[in-house]
C-alpha cells in the first residue's frame, strides 16, 4: 500500500490529509539532488555526534563526538553517562577558545541532540549551522564514518571496567586516531598537523 491509497482513503473518510512539507536548510537542484557544503580548508565545518556503548556491567555511557570535516581531524571525545545541550556547549565552546571559531557546524536535529539549544547559541557567537533531516544519517557522513571507525577499532573489541577506564582508552584510541594512523584521503598521513614532520626537519636529517 503507498502513501496514494492511504491519501485517498483518508480523504473518502474525511481525514485532513497533511500537506507536504518543504525540505529545509539544502540548496536543492532540478534532479531533486541538494548541494552539501563541503569543507574547503581547516575549521570550515566541524561537525558533532553522539555513539552509544555499555560497560561491563551492562550501564549505559554516552560519547560526544566532535571533527573537523576538512582532513578527519577528531577534536575531542567526551565519555559520560548522560550528555545533554551544556555538555555539548561547553565543549563547542572550550574548542573554539583553544582552536577558533569554525565557520560552520554539522550537527543532527534528533531529540537527544537538544538541537534547538544548540543552534540558539551558536547563531548568537556567529557561527553557522548545517541542517541535517532527522532520519537522514547518511547526509553526515563524515562523523557517521568516523563513529564507524571509533566502534569497529575500539569499542567492540573492549570490555570496559568502568567509565574511568573507557574514558582513558577512547583518548588513547583518539591521540593515535589523529597523530599515527594513516588516512587514504590525506595520502596516508595522519590528520594532525604535529605527527607530520615540518620540511626542514627532513632537509636536517631529523624524524
């Protein structure tokens, strides 16, 4: 049964059927395609996520997940057993004073995101928001592949004592996600500026 029937149902009963609603937030082309903002240079778009895990004992721990898009650089991971709108302003606002203000934000407008909060104070520092279509995972795809990556290498292959424990391995598993770990899209260097040794290190000799 398609959405047609179900119309023509509602209408032969008397229901109001809803109107459709307009797509928000997208720069839309005639094929029915939208232009996604891509980053195009360092703190162009960060983007932010939340991943679920357990620890042994069967308890509930939330990560906040922030990148920036433009080489995959992870920025921070927060562990917690409830993250909500000021965790999340709290660490948009402690990059922004030790890294610099992003020109955009990726973020999703799920329920557990407090999204409105969220957008509310980064318009008032100036700071854009992108869009995302609650349901539409995939339109994030670079958090979403990094999330990936965080659960295929770490967290399905660990059990976790304790919240302190998961907290000291997930930024191990971070430091060396960014400074050690090579990425196809960068020529399979890391994505953090410090573990590439700078020209003159290697006219010197130096590694």
């Amino acid at each position: 049964m398609n959405h047609e029937r179900i119309e023509r149902i509602w209408e032969r009963e008397g229901l109001k059927v809803p109107k459709k609603q307009p797509k928000r937030g997208r720069l839309w082309l005639n094929n029915g395609s939208f232009v996604q903002l891509r980053a195009e240079h360092k703190d162009h778009v960060w983007s932010y996520d939340f991943v679920q895990a357990r620890t042994h004992n069967g308890k509930s721990v939330g990560m906040l997940t922030v990148i920036d898009e433009h080489a995959g650089e992870c920025l921070s991971i927060d562990v917690a057993r409830n993250l909500e709108s000021d965790d999340v302003l709290e660490r948009i606002a402690w990059l922004m004073a030790t890294r610099g203000v992003p020109g955009h934000i990726r973020l999703d407008n799920g329920v557990e995101f407090t999204a409105k909060a969220v957008r509310g104070w980064l318009k008032r520092v100036g700071v854009k928001t992108l869009y995302i279509e609650p349901g539409s995972r995939w339109e994030n795809g670079f958090i979403e592949s990094f999330n990936g990556k965080l659960r295929d290498e770490l967290l399905s292959g660990e059990v976790f004592t304790s919240q302190l424990e998961e907290k000291v391995l997930i930024e191990r598993w971070r430091e060396h996600y960014i400074e050690v770990r090579p990425h196809s899209l960068l020529g399979y260097r890391p994505p953090a500026p410090q573990a590439i040794a700078p020209p003159e290190a290697s006219v010197l000799g130096v590694t």
